[in-house]
C-alpha cells in the first residue's frame, strides 16, 4: 500500500470511529453500535487494494474483498467490498439508528480527499472531477450513489450531537 493511501485509510479510521464514539442511539435492546474493531479494521483495510489496482487492472473494492476472504477476514471483506457503493439501503434500520460496519466504513470514506477531512459536496466535486472522464452516464452513477451517502449522512447525524460540518473539530485522538 502506498504510503498516501495508508494515511488516507488511517484517517478515515480516525472519521469512522468518531462516528460510532458519538452515536446516541436510543435505549433499545434490539439497537446496538457498530463492532468497533470491525469499523476500525475495515477502514484500515478498505483500500488495500487500491495500489495494485491504480494501473486499471482490476477493481480495488473487489480486489480488496479477495485479498480479505483469502486471508480469512470474511466480515472485513464485506465491508471493503462495499466502501464504494453500498449493495443495500435500510431506510428503517437506519431510522431506528441501526448502523452496521459497512454503513460507517462506507460514510467515513465519502468524508476524507486524500488525507483532509471535507464535506460530501466537496468530495462528490473531487470524485467527478477524477473519475467521470467527461461522461454523463459516469457523472450520474457518481452523483446516484452520492445521493445515498447524503441520506446515509442526515439519518447518522440525527443520533450525533455536532453537525456533519463539525467532524473535523470532534474529531477523536490519532490512535497511530
């Protein structure tokens, strides 16, 4: 792993468990926070194969779930297979402040460019500026699955006591 993309993952570590630290969900037996060492462990991992893939070889959330199942990390793989785009949306879990590894993991990443903490805007901006070559189509599969994140982001900090532009000052302590 590139040395920028390690950083970038740690940070995004940083992001995803101030997320979860400041959830407060209701007093429901049936809601529980997410694992937090399967949040930390899948934003640490989520791009561990973004450098072999860089070249266009292959798709590093793919990739990365192979590397994870074939080391035996098969929770984690989940969750690095769909830090890009999620493969479902509950609305109603999400309601009820029910947030898997995988939603965190998923958010977390939208907020970091490269090693900064920004707004879902300026990362939607970055990503179709880097990633839709000048394609509709691209652009709007981009801003389709951004407009997920947005929702994702209102249910999230509806149980978090700062706004979503507040993440970068609540942020935990570097643990690395």
């Amino acid at each position: 792993m590139l040395d920028n993309i390690r950083l970038h993952s740690c940070i995004v570590a940083r992001v995803a468990e101030t997320i979860v630290t400041n959830l407060q969900l209701p007093p429901d037996k049936d809601i529980k926070p997410p694992d937090m060492d399967l949040v930390r462990a899948g934003a640490l991992l989520h791009d561990i194969a973004k450098t072999i893939c860089l070249d266009g070889s292959c798709r590093h959330p793919e990739e990365g779930q192979l590397i994870c199942e074939e080391n035996g990390y098969d929770e984690i793989a989940h969750i690095v297979r769909e830090h890009v785009i999620l493969s479902s949306f509950s609305a109603d879990d999400y309601k009820r402040g029910q947030f898997s590894a995988r939603e965190i993991v998923y958010y977390a990443d939208k907020r970091v460019n490269h090693d900064n903490i920004v707004s879902l805007n300026d990362r939607l901006d970055y990503i179709i500026e880097r990633y839709s070559d000048g394609s509709n189509y691209i652009e709007h599969r981009i801003r389709t699955n951004f407009n997920v994140c947005f929702e994702l982001e209102n249910y999230l900090f509806s149980f978090i006591h700062f706004p979503p532009g507040d993440l970068q000052a609540n942020l935990i302590a570097d643990p690395f």
